[in-house]
C-alpha cells in the first residue's frame, strides 16, 4: 500500500483536530518516504502542531503544508489552489473532511444561524472544495484520475430527534457523493465515502456541550472509535489498486446501536 501512495499529494480538510488530524498522521506513518499532506482548517496553530508532530514522528520524507482554509468562505476557496506552491499543486487525494455540529433543537426551535453554519461548512463547503480541486483531477490521464474522500457520518443514513439540520447535511453529502461518483463513473476518478459511526473527537464534546452525564448516557455500553479508527479505513481506500473503489464504508464501534 505504500508503494501505491508514494510520491502522492495528499489534502486533508479539518486536520486540526479529531479524524482529520489523524488521517494526516495516518497518511505519513503508511507512506513515510515521498509524500506531501496538505492540511487545512480555521486554526493555523494547530496545523502548525500537527505538521511539528508529523516531522517528529517520520522525519523529512513526508512534506506538510499547513494552510488556513475556512470551508465555509467560497472566496477563500477560489484562492486556495492559485495560492498553493507549485510542488502542492498536483493533488492526487482530497478528503473531504472538516465538518461541524451546532446546537440540537426540535424543529420549532432551529435556530437559523446554528442551520446556516452547518450547511455552509458541512454541504456547501464540501461541494466547493470538490469542485476546486476536480479540475486538477479531470486534467489528468484521459477521462482524469485521483481520489475524493467524504466523511459522511452515520447521521445521514439514520435520523436521530434534535439533530435534524445536521442529519440533513450529511444525507446531503451523501446523496452529492453517490451521485458524482455516477457523474465520473467513465474516469479514474475514485469517489469513496466513509461514515463513521461515534466517534471520540472534540465534536463529541460539542455535541454534548461538555456534558459528561449526556455524553456517557449516549455512550452507555458502547467504547467510541477514535479518529486513528477512521483515520485507517481513509488510508486503506486511498491506498487500493486504482481499479478497486471502497465505494461506501460505514464504520461503527462494537456495540453501537
Ligand atoms: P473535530 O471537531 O475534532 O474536527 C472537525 C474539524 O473540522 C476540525 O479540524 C475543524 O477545524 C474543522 N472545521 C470545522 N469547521 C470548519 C470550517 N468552516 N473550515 C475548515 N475547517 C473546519 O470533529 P471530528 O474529527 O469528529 O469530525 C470530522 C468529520 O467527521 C466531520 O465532518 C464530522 O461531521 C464527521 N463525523 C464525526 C463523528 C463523531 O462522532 N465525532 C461521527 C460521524 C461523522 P477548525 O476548527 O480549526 O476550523
């Protein structure tokens, strides 16, 4: 698998933290010699932790590039690629990765703010990003190659009370993922969604508004994945035969209902 990654540039959306930072981690460790990661997120000191950590860890073979990227500013977006260095430009990975939850309200109690934020981050964000780097992708081979990897999330699939908006961004990411894999089913363009299950990261803590009792009561019985868990299953995707596409992947902790 690491022979396959070699050479590879790898981008990683909301990589400050949680899965993101641990895909990044997980891409270096897998593939430590002749790689670059671009991680982005809001929080620039923390990219610049992660890229400290990453050279500790293995060294100088893998090249990061931190990069403050808000996902949810179009503006920011349409600047990132023209403003990337000539030695990241050529993406061969992106994980669409940085998401976000806001408030649980029932319906009567949306309140349009927390709505906004969300679709801004989790949908529109994911689709701009998408759409920046494709054309990187479709330039490349006939027809184009490279792999699109969105974190969708087992709220997509199942609605759960109260969390109806956030629920609804991750159907929305699913329904876009299923479809532009439809869109560039004739390339080599592999688009791969995994969803996780929960997940221990700082959006648990979020979610529960550091509410330890909410959160062991949500947990009862089941030990959450850790963002390495997820991290694995991205790197596995991105690491198959081109011909081969882990086209959706729900990953759950043992337990989990
Ligand atoms: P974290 O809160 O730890 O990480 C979220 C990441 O997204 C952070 O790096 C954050 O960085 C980034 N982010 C949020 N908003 C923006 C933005 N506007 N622009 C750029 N980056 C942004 O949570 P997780 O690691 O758990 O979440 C990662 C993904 O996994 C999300 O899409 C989430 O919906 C999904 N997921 C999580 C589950 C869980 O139980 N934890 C379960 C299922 C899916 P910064 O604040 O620096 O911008």
């Amino acid at each position: 698998m690491a022979k396959r990654l070699e050479g590879k540039t790898i981008l990683v959306t909301g990589a400050s933290s949680g899965i993101g930072k641990s895909t990044a981690k997980e891409f270096a460790r897998t593939s430590p010699k002749n790689l670059k990661i671009i991680v982005t997120a809001r929080r620039l000191e923390a990219l610049n932790q992660l890229a400290a950590e990453i050279k500790e860890e293995v060294g100088d073979g893998v090249k990061v590039l931190p990069v403050k990227l808000d996902v949810s500013n179009p503006a920011e977006i349409k600047n990132f690629v023209p403003s990337l260095p000539a030695e990241f430009k050529e993406i061969d990975v992106l994980v669409n990765n940085a998401g976000l939850v806001k408030g649980v309200a029932q319906a009567p109690d949306i309140d349009a703010e927390d709505m906004n934020l969300m679709f801004n981050t989790n949908v529109t964000g994911l689709i701009n990003m998408t759409q920046a780097i494709l054309p990187i992708f479709k330039k490349r081979d006939e027809g184009g190659r490279g792999d699109i990897i969105n974190i969708g999330s087992i709220a997509g699939r199942e609605p759960y009370a109260g969390g109806g908006i956030y629920c609804a961004t991750k159907a929305a990411v699913r329904s876009f993922t299923e479809s532009l894999r439809k869109e560039l089913i004739a390339t080599r363009i592999r688009v791969i969604e995994i969803d996780p299950g929960q997940v221990e990261t700082e959006f648990s803590v979020v979610r529960f508004y550091g509410d330890k009792s909410k959160a062991d009561a949500v947990y009862k019985g089941v030990e959450p994945l850790t963002g390495d868990d997820i991290a694995e299953v991205v790197v596995f995707a991105a690491g198959r035969r081109e011909n081969v596409v882990i086209a959706d992947t729900l990953v759950y902790p043992s337990h989990q209902a």
